[in-house]
C-alpha cells in the first residue's frame, strides 16, 4: 500500500519539529545545568578560600606541628598497611588504636577540629556566638550548608597518588549514622585532593552521594602552606547540594513536560496541515489517474485561490486542450509529418555545413600541432653538449595537448625545461606556448624565471579562471654538475644494471600560489649513467602499450620498457603512433634522454 504525499509530509514535519524542539530542550538543559554547576563550584571555592584564611600563622605552625608529631607515631610497617588498605586486605587507620585514642585526648587536636568547625560554622543561615563547637548531626534543624572539613597530609615515603590519611575532621566521632574517622584514617585521593596537594585549588567535577550517609556533596580542597609556601596540608569542605541536586532534577522533568506539550501541539498542527495538503493532492492525483484513462471530462474541483486551485485550473485546461486535440488527431499527424520532412531537410542540409566546418577544423588543429612541434627546439635531435648526449622525443596527441621544452645553450652549459600544461584543446596549447615563450625570453637564473612564469600563471587564473595546472621541469648542465629543479613527473637516473626515481624538491604546479620556494638537487653522472625526463603521457603511453597499471610502473620497469639502451629510439614513438588507441589518445608523449657518454 502506497503512502500519500500529504502522510509522509505530516510525517517528516512531526519529526523536524520533534527534533527542533527536543535540540533545543536539550540544550537549554544542558547549558543551565552546565552553568549552575560553574556558579556552585565558584561558590565553593570562595567558602573554602575564606575558611582558609581564617586560619592565622600560629594555627599553620601548630598543624605542622601536629602533622610531624602523627608523623613520628607511625608504626614500622605503616607503608605494608597502605599497600593491604588498597588491596583491601587491611583496617583503613595507619596508627593503632591506643596510640590515635591518646592523640584525639590532646589539646592540639581539639583546637585543630575547632578550628575546622568555625569554618563548618561559617556557612549557617544564622551565625552564632563563639563558643566551643560540639559535633553536630547534619541533618539537624538550623545546620549548616557544610556537611564536613577536614584536613588531607601526605604519607611519608607513600607517593600521593597512591593514598592521603586524614589529620583531623569536624565530625571524627561515631554516630547513628556514621562510623568514627580517626587520626591517620587512609584516603584514596580524587583529582580535587591530589590537585590541592600538589599546591593549587581543587574542586570535583560533579557532586556525588557519600555511601555511608546517602548526602548529596561536592567536594572543594585547598592547600594549606606554610611561611616558606611548603604545602603542610590540604583543607577539605564538603559542600551539601542535595537542594541544587533537586532543583536539577526539577528542570529536567520541566523540560520532559514542556517536550510532551510541544509534541502534542506539534501533532494537532500535523493534522490539520496534512489534511489542508492531501485533500487537493488526493483530487490531483484521481484526475490524473482518469487523464491516464483517456477521460478527458474529468473535472479537478479545487475552488481555493493558492497554488492548488492554480494547478487544478491548468489540469483541467489541459484536459480540454487534449480532448480538442485527439477530435483532429489525423490532421495533426499530417502537419507534423511535412513539418518532419521540413525538419530532416534542414538537418541534411545542417550536416553538410557540419562536415565542411570539421575539415576546415582539422586542418586548423594540424596547423596547430605543426605550429607547436617547430616551436620545440632540436625535436628528434641529438645534442651533445661537454661529454653528454641529449635526445629530444615528441609525439603529439591529436587533441592538441600541452607538452613542450625549452633549451638554452651557453659554452659548455645546457639548461632544459620540460613542461606540461593540464588538459587539452586550444587553450591547453595556448598556455603551453605563453609559458614556453617566457622560458626562452626571460633573464636571470632558473629560481628568476620559475617566479615571472609562476607570476604570471597566477595573475591569469585570476582574471580568466581556466583552472589549468602547468609543471616545469628544469634540468641544468654545467661541466660534471647536474642540478635538478622544479614540478612535474620524477626523472628517473638509470645505469646498465640499476635505476630510481629521483624526488623533486618542489612537487607542487606552477600558478598555484602567489609566491613560490624553488629548490634543487645536486648530482653527478658517470660514464654510461643516464637521466630519463618525461610527460605524464609518456609515462601513461607505456602502461597502455604494455598492458599495465601506471600506478604499478617503478623505475626498472620504465627503463625496460622503454628500450633506453636501444639505439634509436624513435622506434618507440612509431610503437605508440601506430597502435589503434592513438587516435583517441588525450595526452601528448614527451621524453628526454640524457646520456653521459664521455669518461
């Protein structure tokens, strides 16, 4: 059973806004809770640093002095206890329980907790007299916002990733609901406590629910330092958030009603939008099923002034314009069969131009491609330049295509420039013979010449856009020295018994950017050795002629291929021009031997 058009609109239109309206639920949830988060930890983190301050010198003086004391009570073997403590095979206090019990009866400890309980004290809704604190329930009437401080130090000789022990806490004592916290109690530090004794703030991520007491608690922790800024202690305060927890959950399901509401809003405002669409579709739809059965009396009853009463009007105009025209069909097929006539007349006619134009137009690419091969200096020539002999090898493709080469004598000098120019037609050969003409009449050195051509190509995408990509190839003689410069395929140095490629330094096409960086390499060749310079077509012909993957051709392959060592090496372009693909073939075929024949 086939869907209606309206169905599948209905459909996708409760589904956009279904998700429009949940994206945006959730991320309006997911922001204020993100954010309410960051106001609550800043919070903290004031209580917290105020508490910290509260706490004078001679109260760091008299923690350190406690600390150290703890210190020198640890029995023998309290680094064995940590390790059992986290393998869970030991009691969670380093101190024995005579020795803690005495330590808790000092005068020190206490004024340390009451120290911890004024900071507790401090986050009430109504502030109290100073008195001595008693431990307090958390839950009582009137408590304060701070369900605990307390007091982290390292373990000696224990790294403080491994485990803290608690000095002191506001609420040590056993209770109905929690379980005593004694001096040298062990603690497996969070990021928070771990962050604060290494000497920064500290503060959790996210709130959490203690597994004793079931409370709702985001932890802040701060560095105590003394007068020579060594951290002596970290101060803890776990903040109650039970409340803040609550009014999350509360916009969570606001959010939830506020979705339901929507999505039901969504799918009234469906209904009566499918149903404004699938009437008239559904009228569309039967006139045209009837127009299919030749009932050209059929009427489309669409009265509304919009799009739909438009398309209805014209359906009908339709109808009766194909009603009048099937009365007098017979007239009609003979108008159109003498306007045929008349029409195949002009083709023939057409086709005769057509012919004529396409020999004028293979004359013109001939012209062309004659044209570019006298502009290519020494084409099928030898050149022997100081020990070295130097072929030059062109077959052009008859979709006139963008190879050529430059040469430049001086003395005992030789400069070659084999370029390439993307693509095919006039413009391919237009380029090809702008940059080649530049090689030939610009000054300066190759880095000089590379930069007026580079110029140049970029200035002319620029202003006539033709997205044609062109590689120059330079290859310098002078003397023994060979250096190699600029874009295009890799050469390949090759000898009797060895060949590879050579890596240009500069693999990216001329006109590409404003400015250029030309770099080269240095070499030398001996007797016998060889440098093979070639064209993309080149490269691809070979494959073609042989049945192989350009992607697969290695060095070797190309050397061998090619008959290198072969005299003539003509024989090769005869090879290529007589094969039934040349005809087709897009891409010129260009390469450049040169031989070391002197010692």
């Amino acid at each position: 059973m086939k869907t209606s058009f309206g169905k599948k609109f209905g459909i996708l239109m409760l589904f956009a806004m279904m998700a429009l309206v949940g994206s945006m639920l959730v991320f309006f949830y997911h922001y204020s809770n993100t954010m309410m988060k960051k106001d609550l930890q800043d919070k903290i983190l004031d209580v917290t640093r105020t508490g910290a301050f509260i706490l004078k010198e001679e109260d760091r003086d008299l923690i350190e002095k406690f600390r150290d004391q703890v210190y020198t009570l640890l029995p023998a073997d309290y680094e064995d206890r940590v390790d059992r403590y986290i393998n869970k095979e030991g009691k969670g206090e380093l101190l024995d329980s005579d020795v803690y019990e005495s330590l808790e009866h000092e005068l020190d400890f206490h004024y340390i907790v009451q120290l911890l309980r004024r900071i507790k004290e401090g986050s009430k809704d109504q502030v109290n007299k100073l008195s001595i604190l008693p431990q307090k329930n958390i839950h009582e009437a009137g408590a304060s916002k701070i369900a605990w401080t307390y007091l982290l130090v390292k373990i000696p000789g224990i790294p403080v990733e491994k485990s803290m022990m608690f000095l002191a806490l506001s609420f040590y004592l056993a209770d109905d609901n929690y379980a005593a916290t004694p001096i040298s109690t062990l603690y497996t530090p969070d990021d928070a406590s771990l962050t604060a004794i290494k000497g920064k703030l500290g503060i959790s991520d996210d709130w959490y629910v203690g597994a004793e007491s079931g409370d709702t608690v985001m932890s802040a922790v701060i560095p105590l330092k003394n007068e020579q800024g060594e951290v002596i202690a970290a101060l803890g305060v776990d903040y109650l958030v039970g409340s803040f927890r609550e009014r999350i959950a509360e916009q969570k399901f606001i959010s939830i009603i506020v979705f339901v509401v929507a999505i039901a809003i969504a799918l009234v405002l469906t209904f009566f939008i499918t149903a404004w669409i699938s009437i008239p579709l559904s009228k569309l739809r039967i006139g045209a099923e009837q127009l299919s059965k030749h009932d050209f009396e059929h009427r489309v009853d669409i009265k509304s002034n919009d799009e739909f009463g438009l398309l209805a009007n014209t359906f009908n105009k339709v109808s009766d314009e194909l009603g009048r025209f099937t009365q007098d069909l017979d007239g009609i097929v003979k108008a159109k069969t003498a306007r045929l006539s008349k029409a195949q007349e002009e083709v023939l006619a057409l086709n005769s131009i057509l012919n004529q134009e396409n020999a004028h137009l293979g004359a013109e690419v001939k012209n062309l491609i004659a044209l570019r091969e006298r502009t290519l200096p020494y084409l099928n020539q030898k050149l022997k330049v100081n020990g070295y002999e130097i072929t030059f090898n062109y077959l052009p493709s008859q979709a006139v295509c963008g190879d050529f080469w430059q040469v430049r004598l001086d003395g005992d000098s030789v400069d070659i420039a084999l370029g390439l120019v993307s693509g095919y037609g006039l413009e391919t050969a237009m380029i090809a013979m702008q940059v080649q003409g530049l090689l030939k009449a610009t000054g300066g050195d190759i880095k000089q010449r590379f930069n007026t051509i580079n110029q140049y190509l970029f200035e002319q995408d620029k202003s006539i856009n033709l997205k044609l990509l062109c590689k120059v190839l330079s290859l310098q003689i002078h003397k023994d020295k060979i250096s190699l410069s600029g874009s295009g395929e890799k050469p390949i140095k090759y000898a009797p018994n060895r060949s590879h490629f050579i890596d240009l330094a500069n693999p990216l096409p001329l006109g590409v950017e404003p400015n250029i960086a030309i770099d080269n390499i240095q070499m030398t060749l001996v007797k016998n050795e060889g440098i093979l310079l070639f064209s993309h077509g080149f490269k691809h012909a070979l494959a073609k002629l042989n049945n192989l993957n350009i992607n697969e051709l290695q060095a070797e392959d190309i050397v061998r291929l090619s008959g290198l060592y072969d005299p003539n090496s003509a024989e090769l372009l005869d090879k290529f021009k007589a094969q039934p693909w040349f005809d087709d073939f897009n891409q010129d075929i260009s390469f450049i031997l040169i031989n070391r024949k002197g010692s």
